[in-house]
C-alpha cells in the first residue's frame, strides 16, 4: 500500500521535474531544480519498488543502485555548473 | 498497475528532456538534459525488471547508471577544454 502511495507522489516529481527545465529563465536554475528534483523522484521510486520486492536479491540490487545514483547525481550536477561557470556564463543576468 | 503507469509517464518524461535537448541554447542545457536522460533511464530499467522480476535487468540498471556518470563527467570536462583545437 505504501509503494503504491509513493508511486504516485513519485508522478508529481516528475512532472515538476519536467516543468522545471522549461520554466526557468536562468540557466543554472534550470540546473539546479532539474538534477535536484530528479534525485528526489529517483529516491521516491527506488523506494517504493524496494517496498515493493521485500527481502530478495532484487531488494539488495535496488539498494545499490539508491547508494550509487545519490553519490553520484550531484556530482555529474556539479561538474556541469563548474564547467559552465568557467566557460563564463554570468551568475546572474542583469535583466531580472 | 501502478508501475506501468509510471513507465508511462517516465517514457512522456523523457521525451520532454529529448525536446530539451533539442530546443536548449547553450551547450550545457544539452548536457544536463543528458544527465537527466540516463538517470531515467536507469529508473526505468529497474522499473521493469522489479516488474518482471528478473533480477538480471538490475545489473543493467547499476552498470547503466555507472556509464551515464562517466559519460557526463567526461563529456563536461571536453567542453571544459574547449573541445579538440589541440
């Protein structure tokens, strides 16, 4: 019952997921709402499927793969917004 | 039934970040839309394997997940070089 509830509540993360990278005017914004919201919607949906199987192999496999992206999601995000700000995009706009 | 409901919109998810991809101005709005591309894609992997239960399609995911991080990684330090004149 509970995977199913966070199954759900998982949808509403990705769909702000998705919004996010279209709204936003700024590019790292965009960035940091877009990889912030995809981690979470990842954990919620791991979550839920390791709720989901129980105790199995499927449930260590699931576990790793939960340890694995949430070291290594904001990390890639990192590396992105460093390389962005030293090609020498602006921090902030001088239109807004 | 739920979890196909959730492929589903996973695969609309996707799309949007594709059309991202596209549409993005700058070159990091590409990467990043690549980044996110292959965190969904290892979530829906494991989606399905746990939907199969076929424990095999996980070893995917992790081995999936490893590759898109290295991709990045890499990818952004090209950019960081100012690709190839070298």
């Amino acid at each position: 019952m509970i995977s199913n509830l966070l199954l759900v509540l998982s949808w509403i993360f990705i769909l702000f997921g998705v919004i996010g990278i279209f709204r936003f005017k700024n590019m790292y914004a965009r960035l940091l709402t877009s990889s912030k919201i995809d981690t979470v919607a990842f954990i919620t949906i791991i979550f839920a499927l390791i709720l989901r199987t129980g105790f199995s192999d499927l449930t260590i496999r699931l576990v790793l793969i939960l340890i694995f992206i949430l070291m290594t999601g904001p990390i890639s995000s990192h590396v992105i917004a460093r390389s962005a700000y030293l090609n020498g995009i602006p921090l902030k706009e001088d239109d807004k | 039934m739920l979890i196909r409901a959730t492929m589903g919109l996973l695969i609309l998810a996707m799309i949007a970040v594709l059309v991202k991809m596209l549409k993005g101005p700058t070159i990091w709005d590409r990467l990043m839309s690549l980044n996110l591309f292959s965190v969904k894609i290892t979530l829906l992997i494991s989606l399905y394997g746990v939907y199969t239960d076929n424990s095999m399609l996980l070893d995917v995911a992790i081995s999936y997940a490893v590759i898109g991080f290295l991709t990045i990684t890499l990818l952004s330090r090209f950019i960081l070089r100012g690709g190839r004149q070298k």
